[in-house]
C-alpha cells in the first residue's frame, strides 16, 4: 500500500466556491499607519531593537526566563 504524497500550490490554492470574501483595504506602510505595530527600519544591521517578554495570553503565565529569546540569533 502506498500513500501519494499531494504537495499544496500556496500560489494557486483550491478554495471552496461558496468561501465567503471579504474586501481588506490595502494601507500604504508610513511612520503614522506603523503605530502601535512596528517601524519602518533603513538600517536593519545598525537599529536598536527593544527586547521584551512576549505577553501573556489566557490563563497559562510565561515561564520565568523565556518569552524573550526573538533576538537571539
């Protein structure tokens, strides 16, 4: 017995006909739409990047020493 193997076409996706859409404004990056969310970096070998703890979702608390480990590389 064998098991085909079926690879996903991420660029050509089958989607269900009766999907429902939704329209998503496209918003141009800029200091003031990036507030809150992030920043527009020139320099990214050179910029300070502020390290925290990664917040606390539902009821599991983030382990003493962890949630911090993005910058590491």
């Amino acid at each position: 017995m064998t098991t085909e193997r079926k690879s996903f076409d991420c660029m050509n996706p089958v989607v269900a006909a009766n999907l429902p859409q939704i329209q998503i404004p496209l918003v141009t990056a800029d200091v003031e739409s990036l507030q809150g969310f992030g920043e527009l970096v020139s320099d990214y070998k050179n910029h300070q990047v502020e390290i925290v703890t990664w917040p606390t979702q539902g009821l599991r608390s983030i382990d003493v020493g962890t949630g911090d480990e993005g910058a590491l590389a």
